[in-house]
C-alpha cells in the first residue's frame, strides 16, 4: 500500500520542523536558559541540542497517543484495520522527526548523539512508520509503538540537565526517578500484553490479509525493539543506582 500525500506531506512538515528547531530554536533557547550552554564544546552542544529536539518531538507525539489510549473508542486489540485520523498524523510526525534525527546522527558521528542503538532504533522506527502510515492495520500494536514516546521527555531532560552541570540538582534526580518509571510503564510493563494481544490476532482468519510490511513489523521487527527497550531500561536501572548509592558502595569498600 503506497503512502497518500497527506502522509507525505505530514512527514515533509514534521521534518522540515524539527531540523528547524535543531538548526535554529534549540540553541538560542538554551543559551537564554543557561549560561553553561556557551562554553560547552561543539559536541556537548550537538547532543544537547538534538535532546531538546527530541524533547519537543516525544512530548508532542506521546501527547497525542495519550490522548488516543485514554479517549479513543475505536483502538482495540481485536481491530485489524481501522482509519484514526490522529494515529496516522502521530505517526507522521515520528517518522519526520526520526529522519531529521537521522541526520543529525550522520552529520555528527563523533558527537555523544552517536550510539549504535540510536541507529539501529531509528532504521527500525523509519520503516515501521513508513509501513503504519500507508496502511491502517493493526492500530492497537501502532498506538503501543507511539506510547513509547511517553518516557522519553524525561530521559532528554536528563541529558540536558547533565551537560548544563545541573546532575546534582534536585531536577535532575527527580527527573531520573520519574523516568525509571516511566520507561518501565510505557516501555517494559506492555511487552507481555503486547504479545498476548498480538497471539490471538495470528491466530484469526483476518491476520493473513494484513500488508507483509506490517507483518514484518509485527513479527520481526517489534521484538527486536522490545529487546531494545529492555536493554535501555537495564541501562537506566543501572544508573540511578549507580548515582544514588554508588558513593555509598564505594565507601564501604574502602
């Protein structure tokens, strides 16, 4: 199924918008918030600038599927195929900022933005958008991909914070707690529902009709990105305890 020019156009706007925001918003922003900002190497600011991007992204996106999981009558596991006008627009709008991310990943491949999982997420999270934006099969497992960007404000927040020098502010670690936690609600905890979900759908008549693209998203590459979130999470996890009672630990070793 090929994508209309309203997908094409949703996705040209939200790239266009978020290289915007790099290029031009993201640091005049923080130089104004911060006087750390200034004398930060051209590295620290590509990352905190592309957090701030990104920051501006999640929250508009997990806006928009919160909105959808809590109010949306129509979005139900059992649904093979169904048109949600803002499912689709929120799908739009993250395959538009992934592209722009993408280049900003490329263009600054020594910059702290460079991880191999970013480039592994974001290849994963292109071809997933493209095949949910031009179908609307499977809307369920769509708005389950969407509701991940629920966590991600804090985890930006959490770099910018760390680059300005705020890491020992009372922000900073509440922020890191509320991420936690919401990585875990938004990115961990549905795994298992996910899959149930999704067995039962394998098992009807109806599933052999969905577009082999969203098959592939379904069975190949949605594990893959469950992988993904638990690795990150372990990351997270390992983190916070690190910076609560690292120190501690140490301490007692010594």
């Amino acid at each position: 199924m090929a994508l209309s020019y309203d997908g094409m156009f949703y996705m040209g706007a939200s790239f266009a918008f978020f290289m915007f925001v790099y290029k031009f918003v993201a640091s005049a922003a923080l130089g104004r918030v911060s006087k750390a900002y200034g004398s930060l190497p051209r590295g620290k600011k590509v990352c905190v600038d592309d957090s701030l991007m990104a920051l501006l992204h999640s929250t508009l996106v997990g806006s928009m599927a919160l909105h959808l999981f809590l109010f949306s009558d129509v979005i139900t596991p059992t649904v093979i195929r169904q048109e949600v006008p803002l499912l689709k627009l929120s799908v739009c709008v993250l395959v538009g900022y992934t592209m722009a991310d993408t280049v900003v990943l490329a263009s600054n491949p020594t910059a702290d933005v460079s991880h191999w999982s970013m480039f592994v997420h974001h290849v994963i999270c292109l071809y997933t958008g493209h095949a949910a934006a031009a179908s609307a099969e499977l809307p369920y497992f769509q708005l389950q991909w969407t509701l991940m960007e629920l966590a991600n404000p804090f985890n930006n927040l959490r770099l910018i914070l760390k680059e300005l020098g705020q890491k020992t502010s009372t922000l900073y670690q509440v922020n890191g707690l509320v991420l936690l936690a919401m990585f875990f609600l938004t990115r961990v905890a549905p795994i298992p529902f996910f899959w149930y979900h999704l067995t039962s759908i394998i098992q009807s008549e109806d599933f052999s009709g969905v577009t082999f693209s969203m098959k592939v998203v379904a069975l190949v590459l949605s594990p893959i990105m469950h992988c993904l979130n638990l690795f990150w999470f372990y990351r997270i996890y390992r983190g916070v305890i690190k910076y609560f009672f690292g120190n501690k630990d140490k301490k007692n070793q010594t």
